[in-house]
C-alpha cells in the first residue's frame, strides 16, 4: 500500500506544482487586494450584486463539474476527459466565488462589520 503511494508521489507532486500552487497563490493575492482596498467594506450595499453573481457562477461553476463529472463517468481516458478536466479547473474558481458571496449574504452583520471598520 505505502509502495503504491510512494509510486504516485511524482504525479502528486506535478499537480500541486502547476495546478494547487499557482491557484492558492493567486487566491491568497486577491484576497490581499480585497483586503487593502477595503473592497468589502460595506456589504449591505452590495447585496443585489452579490445575488447576481451567485446566479451567474454558481450556474457557471456548476456546469464545469457536471461536463467533469459526465466525462470521467462515460468517457474515461479519452481527449474529452482531458478537455472536461480544463473546463473544470477553469470553472472552479467561479464555484468558489458563489460560496464566498452565498457566505457573504447569509451572514449576519456583526459578523463580518468589526473587520471592515478599521
């Protein structure tokens, strides 16, 4: 089992390297942006924009994981499966942006105001 895993460790590696890695850096850089331009500094005003864009990414996000999820189930180990898995990671990050403003409406106002109003 552990002969197994350490065969994979490679092909582990490469993926963490060009796919994790440039996404969580460029995540953690916008996040900073967001942070220094004080972006979410008043989100009660920005509750109807936030609505639209859970409609259109969540929509968007979702359709990457279905095509995903079609080809690795009916087409698995063809160029379709590969061409899906590049729809996926593109659509991934529109998926985690309707979480993030799905999070941002739901929450009540005292949570997220003591950290704006520095």
């Amino acid at each position: 089992m552990v002969a197994a895993h350490l065969e994979q460790l490679p092909d582990v590696l490469v993926l963490l390297v060009f796919f994790q890695a440039p996404a969580a850096l460029a995540a953690f850089l916008l996040g900073l942006a967001v942070g220094r331009h004080q972006a979410l500094g008043d989100i009660a005003r920005h509750r109807r924009t936030l609505g639209g864009l859970q409609w259109a990414t969540f929509t968007l996000g979702m359709l990457g994981g279905v095509v995903y999820a079609h080809a690795s189930l009916e087409h698995s180990g063809s160029a379709y499966q590969i061409l899906a898995l590049g729809i996926d990671v593109i659509t991934a990050p529109l998926l985690t942006a309707a979480y993030a403003a799905t999070v941002l409406r739901l929450a009540p106002r005292d949570m997220y105001q003591p950290w704006c109003r520095r």
